[in-house]
C-alpha cells in the first residue's frame, strides 16, 4: 500500500503529525507521501492520516 498527496493539500500539517512514518511537510509548504509501501506496523496511522485530512488530498497511490 502506497499514499500520495494531491494539489488539494493546504498544508495544514495534521498528517504528518498522525503519521510521521509516512507524511511529512516539505519545503514547499505542502504534505508529501513517502515513494515505498507503508512501512509495516504503520498502515492503521496511515489510514487515520488519510480520512483525517480536511480536504481529502490524501489518496492510495
Ligand atoms: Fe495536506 Fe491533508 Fe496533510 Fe493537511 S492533512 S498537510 S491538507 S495532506
């Protein structure tokens, strides 16, 4: 299982902070998606992440 962040992001922060494993804020003030499968263990903390978002930008890859 893959995630990646859309255009639709506004860079609010909360899915970094739900699941650090997978998403984290680059410099361009947005969320990004790590490239590789979800680690194992972390794929609860990713899904939270991703209906967690308040805009929806989050979709599996
Ligand atoms: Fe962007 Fe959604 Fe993550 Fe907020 S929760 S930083 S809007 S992808």
């Amino acid at each position: 299982m893959k995630y990646v962040v859309n255009e639709g992001c506004i860079g609010c922060g909360l899915c970094e902070g739900t699941c650090p494993a997978v998403f984290s804020m680059t410099d361009s003030g947005v969320a990004a998606a790590i490239p590789d499968d979800v680690p194992d263990g972390e794929l609860e903390n990713a899904e939270t992440a991703k209906n967690g978002c308040p805009v929806g930008a989050i979709e599996e890859a």
